[in-house]
C-alpha cells in the first residue's frame, strides 16, 4: 500500500486559515472513518491534533478541525499562530491491521 | 503526566541485530495497546509494528515482517522491538506510542502520546 497523498507545503500568515489535504484510496481513507492528523515539531514526540476525521483529543485547541470526503481527508487550522508552524501528518486505518501515513506537510506562518 | 522514553538506540552494521525499549509511566500500563513508528532521515512517518494490550495481537509493516520482533512485558510497564537482519534502510528514528484510547480494535491505529525517539543507524 503506497502512503497517503500530501502537499509538501503549505503556508500562511498569523490569523488566517489553512487547509492541508491527504488523498488515499477507497481502501484506506475512503474506506474508514479512522484518519488522524499529527503534528510533529522536529526533534520533539508527535502530537495527535485530530482523529476519527474530526474528533479532538483533550487539550488539543479547537482551532483545528478535521474532515472527510471520498477519499480526501483534510486538515484546517484556524486563527494561524506561530507555534502551528511543524509538520503535519495525516493517517489512515489501512485496511489490513497496518496504518499507512501522509508524506507529511511542512506548515510555515509568514 | 505520561511518558514514554525510548532506548537502545546506536549504531549497527548491516546485518546485524539490535533490541529497542520503550518504558512507559504515569498510566495503566496494560490497558493500553502499543505501537512502533519510525522515520528515516529527510522522510515521513512510516507505521512499522502494534501490539495489543496483552499481546493477543501483533502486526507488523511488511516492511519488517520476519525481521522484526514487537513484544511487551506488563510487569514492567514496557514495549520491545528486537531488530534482526538490520538493513541500510532501517536507518531512522524510532518511537513508542500509546494508543490513544482503550476499547475497540481500531483504537490500536490511533497513537496518542509518543516518545521522542531512539536513532538507529545501519552502516558498515
């Protein structure tokens, strides 16, 4: 199973909004409502921000949010602050006791 | 507050073997399903082996299948990884993760606290 389908980048400026997408398959992401999203500031642990496609684990702010379509998943940060800058991961359930991950998105804020 | 902190790391030729640990503290250990990830120099997240919470179940990437080892030890609150047959693209960093949630099979893919990670260089 090949990875999930990300930008490499992505950017914006403090305040705005940004959208970071994963493309799969109907075999992984189209086939399960089980994608998550990580953030991983280099050099430190990984940081789930969102799985189950939208759901937010405790403490994480709700300025992130998560969706799903077909075989898209999407991240959405909003109200872009400088500590949002990392890379960004997105994972899906892939279908045979395994998860497959994203390529990983660098987010810069201008 | 929960921790997860990985050893065993370093530096192996090809071929070679090499046992990671993760030891984990500040919650209850054997309700949790664990896992292995790990990321090459330069590259994404690669999702590498899981095991259940009391090791009903393993999986592993096929990747590492028949190389590598996943196995816990709930008296010690810990996870291993036992590396054999090491190849140059083994190289990366490796981390322990929790899942995130105890309770349905798919909770095992969802990883919610991680370690920082051990470096694991395959090199002649």
């Amino acid at each position: 199973q090949s990875a999930l389908t990300q930008p490499p980048s992505a950017s914006g400026s403090p305040g705005q909004s940004i959208t970071i997408s994963c493309t799969g398959t109907r075999s992984d992401v189209g086939g399960y409502d089980y994608v998550s999203w990580y953030q991983h500031h280099p050099g430190k642990a990984p940081k789930l921000m969102i799985y189950d496609v939208s759901k937010r684990p405790s403490g994480v702010p709700d300025r992130f949010s998560g969706s799903k379509s077909g075989n898209t998943a999407s991240l959405t940060v909003s109200g872009l602050q400088a500590e949002d800058e990392a890379d960004y991961y997105c994972s899906s359930y892939g279908g045979r006791n395994n998860v497959i991950f994203g390529g990983g998105t660098k987010l810069t804020v201008l | 507050e929960v921790q997860l902190v990985e050893s065993g790391g370093g530096l192996v030729k090809p071929g070679g073997s090499l046992r990671l640990s993760c030891a984990a503290s500040g919650f209850t250990f054997i309700n949790y399903d664990m896992t292995w990830v790990r990321q090459a120099p330069g590259k994404g997240l690669e999702w590498v082996s899981s095991i259940s919470s009391r090791s009903s179940y393993i999986f592993y990437a096929d990747s590492v299948k028949g190389r590598f080892t996943i196995s816990r030890d709930n008296a010690k609150n810990s996870v291993f990884l036992q590396m054999n047959s090491l190849r140059a693209e083994d190289t990366a960093v490796y981390f322990c993760a929790r899942a995130e949630n105890s309770g349905n099979y798919y909770d095992m893919f969802v990883l919610g606290p991680w370690g920082q990670g051990t470096l694991i260089t395959v090199s002649s």
